[in-house]
C-alpha cells in the first residue's frame, strides 16, 4: 500500500487530502481556516480532520507529503513580502529609475555597481567588491538579490558577490543565473528580487509542516509543487521559493484535471485572496510560453499558463464618494472578512452596532486594524507611521475611524498595512453571501451591520449608495461577478490580441453594456466561452453558475471541488529541464554557456554532442537528488539558423534542452 498526503495551503483555508496512490482514490479530506500570523495552527486542524477520517492503518503507510500553497502568490499580489537589497552589477544608471525595480524591492533598498559581462560572457568591467560593504549591513534590509549584466552568459560576477556576502551576512541569497538562463536582464532582476521577498515566507511554511508531521508520527519525504504542477525537494523549494509561486494554482488546475477527467474546459479557483485561471487543452493543462504571469508581474518563473488576478471571497471592499457611477471597488487587496473576525473577536460587533446608528457614516467605519505582533516598529518608519503604530497598543483590533481621524494618520496605517506590520478586517463579498444567505459559516450578524454601515454610505450627491443591506450586498456580489468574467474572457483572449487590444476593448462601457446588460434594446452582441468552466475552491457553487451564465457558457463543479489544491499536490509528479546556450563566438568558435562555466569549441558538431550529454546528466542527476524514480529523458536541439539559400546557412545559435521525468511513488 502506498498513501500520499496533500496540502494546500492557502490565504484563507488550509485544506488537506489523504489519496490512496495506488487506487486512486480520495480517502479523506479535511478544511480549516488558515492563521496568518501562525500557520501551523490551521495546517494541524485541517491535518487533524483528515486524519479522525482515516484508519490508522493507512495513516502508518502514507509515503509521501506534497504541500501546494497560494501563500507566495499571495504575498507578491499584496506586496507582503520581506525587503529586498537588490544589487544590480553592470546595468545603465537609467534601469535605477525602472519603477518596477524599486517597487519589487518592498520598500528595501538597490546599490548598482560596476561590472557584468557582454553577450558572448566576456567581463565589460572589473567588479569591486568593497563597493557592496555599506549596503548588506542595512538593517533595513531582509534577503538579498543579485542581478549581473548577461549573467546568463556568464554567472562569474553573481557567484563572487554571493560567496563575497556569505562570509558577512546569514541573509538569504539570491542569484539571478540560478532561476532562470533567458536573456532580459530586467525581468530577470525583478524575478531574483521575488524570489528573495520570499524566502523567509516558504521556509517558515515548510518548516511548520515538518514539525507537525513530526509530531504526528508521519516520517516520510516531504515535496513541495511548482507553478507548472511538477514537485520539487524541501531543499529546492527553501532555495528558489519563487518556483512555488503559482504551486497553489498548478495543483488546483492539476486536481480539477484528476477530478473532471474534462478533456477541455476552463479551470477556474476561487479563493480568498486571489482567483486563478487556467486552461486545459486536450487533457493537459496549457504551459506559460514566457513565464508566470504574478498580479502585475511578468515573471521568468516556469508555469502552467495561469493569470492571477486579486479578486476573491476576502477582497477589500472600498467606499469611494467621488466615482460617478459605481461608488465601490472590489481588490486586489485581501482583508479580513467581519464574520470571520467576530467569530474570535465578539468585540466588534459592539463597534459595528455603534457606527451603524450614526447619523453621518465614515468611509473608514466598519474596518478594523491591529498589530500582527507586538513589538517595537522598525526604526526605518516615517514619523507619522510611527505615530499611527503607536496607537495600536495590541493585537485586538481597533476601529480604524479612532486610530486615523484624518488624511495624514489615514495614509499611514494603510502604509504599514502595505509593509505587513498590521492586519486588517472589512466587509468583503464573504459577508456578502452571509447577508443573502447563501452562507452561513460565520458570524451573520457582523457581515449584517458591516453591510448596513456600506449601505448608508453617501455619494458626492448626498445620497446614500444603496436602500437596504440585501441591495449594497448584491451590487458588491455584482461587481464581483463582471470583474470575475471580464478577467476570464481576457485570459481566453491572450492568443488572439495582445495586452493594449484588449484593454481598449475592456475599458469600453458599450462592450460592458453588452456583456453584463439585461436591456440589449435594438442591438445584441452575444460572446460566448466556447469552453466550459471548471470551478473550484470553497465558494465556486455560490458564485460561478452565475459568472459563467454572463459567458454564455457551462459551469461544472466536480466533487471535492474545495479541496481540488490538495489533491494536485497529492497526484503530482517530477520534471526537471536544463537549458544550455551555444553562441557564435569570434575567429569561428562556438561558446557553450554552462550554467556555471563557460565552454569554447571550434567544432560545433562537438559543442552540440557533448552539450547533449552534460545537460542529461545534469537534469537526470536533478531528478535524482529529489527522489525521483523510473526517470525518463527527452532532449531537444532547437537551432536558430540565417538561411543564405538552399545549401548554406549561417549558424546564430542553439539551445540544447534536457527535459527528464520521474515518479516519486
């Protein structure tokens, strides 16, 4: 007998899932809350579900443990990962003024120094390395990432910076050559810069989970999923987090595969945090041709193609008084949901009550905020922050509309919010559902009087936004299902326009008219998803019958729907590729750019044929080292070639990839 458990463990529900391997077939599953600010609380209650469900007998032969999580895909959509120190080797002083670069840093810091190598690996400046003594010890700074000019051609500099740091800093390293071999020295700095926001997010995760099962007696290989579904050791994923950051959406897509056998459909999880959408194309799920798409990140992360878009049960619901028409938004940014926070903080709803009888209501009433530990604040926070932090004396919440009585304070709790330091709790569409009825897991009250404060909002014409709480909970449940179908027929859309297509046409109110309208009147434009959609997650039954009638399309929700993550991680298997470059180098040699050398032949029928070799040993040993067993290899040669005429052609340059396959079980 051979069990495998999986995890999965998201933003708002850690959910479990105990598979019999060799039957294929779910034993038990179980769902608990997700504890932010202690994980390990919610993966042992939902662990501890499974296992009152399972004899003891299987629980004795389970041989693997596979954990898929949304946690870091969460972490960089909201911005809430640790600070980066970014040192950029080599790069024009115009890539510091790259906005993107100094906002994936998470409020950390960048140093750019001299050095790098040209494209064919040659060095373009000497490094210096007493250039980076002031900059790692910034207490400011958490994990640190090293981007190189054309380190993919030659990783030297990279490598010298990292051993240079070891012996002056126990922070995480990052090398950009060690996660991806693509050119585009920006995207890939941006990506080294993830992955170091993440390395103390993944590590605590995983060690959590190793110390539960320890105490549960289950001693047994512990593998984490990656974003294209395939699973990865506990030292691989400790070492290139970023890999995980669309584990949560492969293994969802992966599970809803194994449990709708659909041959095409689109995968659809709904969660708290984020929804994840995916496409299955003649039984397989469709692969990134450019690296994970992350919220507003473009990534060199290998993937399923997956788009992440910030919008779930737990989204942040704000009260806008300017907008003309529609006076609410809805994400990307996760809060607490009221019934949630009232089920261990009965507090509020004396709050709630209070604000809900004022004769003018606050855009900030009916949110709460609190400290996420207590602690002095980091001496890097503005005087006002320090200020707004102070206020928060504990970790009960507070009512945001005591602690920010005006714009300044206002701005600065949201500020800390950003950089992780308080937790925050609001009306969200899950207390939508509770109001209407259509769940009752939590506290109804709280999501009742959250809905009646919305609900006497008033807009810049002094009237208030809606006439009862059922109405106000309806146009957020709304706004949640046209943001939710315009984002899928986007994503279907991706092979046909490209990004400034498409916007041109989502931004139009004539296309959205169309799209969402009842009254067609004299014209009718009727889109159709041609696929149906697959939807899971823990409120895919109350939302996307209706997300999927806008589409004009099906919606099937297999059985075990809420826990299709965890059972992705549990029917996962191994794949390791190794992609090494041959480049045309002057005097007729040929520069074969290995991942940690470089290589001149003068032959390159020799360069290819020796390179064939290296890069299946290299993957297969990859294999290995994880676990793997019954490898298969398959390798590909993909020539790029300038064609004279039919009998001669100038070699540019080859990519030599060894892609191997392994089960664990």
């Amino acid at each position: 007998m051979a069990f495998v458990l999986g995890f999965d463990a998201g933003g708002t529900f850690t959910d479990s899932v105990i598979l019999d391997g060799i039957n294929q077939k779910i034993v038990s599953e179980g769902k608990a809350l997700t504890t932010n600010n202690n994980l390990s609380i919610g993966i042992r209650k939902s662990l501890e579900i499974s296992l009152r469900k399972t004899p003891l007998e299987i629980i004795k032969n389970i041989k693997l443990v596979v954990v898929s999580s949304t946690l870091a895909t969460n972490s960089v959509v909201n911005a809430t990962g640790c600070r980066v120190g970014l040192i950029l080797v080599g790069f024009d002083k115009s890539v510091l003024m790259n906005e993107n670069l100094i906002k994936v840093c998470n409020n950390g810091e960048i140093l750019s120094i001299k050095g790098g190598h040209d494209a064919e690996g040659n060095e373009k400046d000497t490094l210096n390395l007493k250039d980076i003594d002031g900059f790692i010890s910034n207490k400011k700074i958490e994990s640190i990432a090293i981007a190189s000019l054309f380190s993919t051609r030659n990783p030297e500099h990279e490598n010298e910076i990292r051993d240079y740091i070891k012996n002056k800093t126990k922070l995480p390293i990052t090398c950009s050559h060690d996660l991806s071999s693509d050119l585009n020295g920006v995207k890939r700095a941006i990506t080294c810069a993830l992955n170091s926001s993440l390395t103390h997010l993944i590590g605590n995760l995983l060690e959590d989970i190793s110390k539960i099962l320890f105490e549960k007696n289950i001693s047994t290989k512990l593998m984490v999923v990656k974003g294209d579904g395939t699973l990865i050791d506990l030292k691989t994923a400790k070492f290139r987090p970023i890999d995980t950051t669309m584990s949560g959406p492969a293994a969802s897509a992966i599970g809803a595969l194994w449990l709708s056998r659909k041959k095409n459909a689109v995968v659809v999880d709904i969660g708290g945090t984020t929804t994840d959408i995916s496409l299955i194309k003649s039984s397989y799920p469709l692969r990134s041709k450019k690296g994970a798409k992350i919220g507003e990140w473009d990534t060199m992360v290998e993937a399923l193609s997956i788009y992440t878009v910030g919008l779930g049960g737990d989204s942040q619901v704000l009260f806008n008084r300017e907008k003309q028409n529609n006076n609410l938004s809805i994400g990307p940014k996760r809060q607490i949901p009221l019934s949630i926070l009232a089920e261990t903080e009965p507090i509020i709803l004396d709050h709630l009550k209070k604000q809900s009888n004022l004769a003018i209501s606050s855009p900030t009433d009916g949110i709460f905020v609190w400290k996420k530990n207590i602690k002095n604040y980091p001496n890097w926070l503005s005087k006002v922050e320090k200020q707004a932090y102070d206020k928060l004396n504990t970790k009960k919440p507070l009512p945001l509309s005591e602690i920010a009585p005006n714009q300044s304070s206002y701005g600065a709790i949201f500020r800390l919010i950003n950089y992780n330091l308080l937790e925050i709790a609001g009306f969200t569409p899950t207390d939508a559902s509770h109001v209407l009825g259509m769940y009752n897991e939590f506290c109804t009250e709280a999501s009742m009087l959250g809905a009646l404060i919305l609900s006497n909002q008033k807009n810049s014409s002094g009237k208030c936004i809606s006439d009862t709480k059922e109405n106000i909970s309806k146009k957020v449940l709304n706004l949640l299902y046209e943001k939710s179908a315009i984002s899928i027929f986007d994503f279907t859309l991706n092979d046909k326009f490209n990004e400034q297509e498409k916007n041109s046409l989502f931004k139009n109110r004539i296309f959205q008219d169309f799209i969402f309208s009842d009254k067609k009147d004299i014209v009718d434009l009727n889109f159709k998803v041609k696929f149906p959609i697959i939807s899971i997650g823990a409120s895919a039954k109350n939302y996307y019958p209706k997300i999927a009638n806008l589409l004009n399309t099906k919606n099937f929700t297999p059985n075990s729907f809420s826990v299709a993550g965890a059972v992705g991680a549990a029917v996962g298997s191994v794949k390791q590729t190794v992609k090494i470059l041959i480049t045309k180098g002057q005097d007729e040699n040929y520069i074969v750019h290995h991942p940690q050398k470089i290589k001149i032949y003068t032959s390159i029928r020799k360069a290819i044929k020796d390179t064939k070799i290296e890069a299946k040993a290299i993957s297969e040993k990859k294999c290995v080292e994880i676990g793997a067993k019954s490898i298969k290899t398959k390798i590909k040669v993909l020539k790029n070639e300038f064609i004279i005429n039919k009998n001669k052609t100038i070699f540019l340059e080859c990519n030599v990839i060894s892609t191997c396959y392994g089960q664990i079980l």
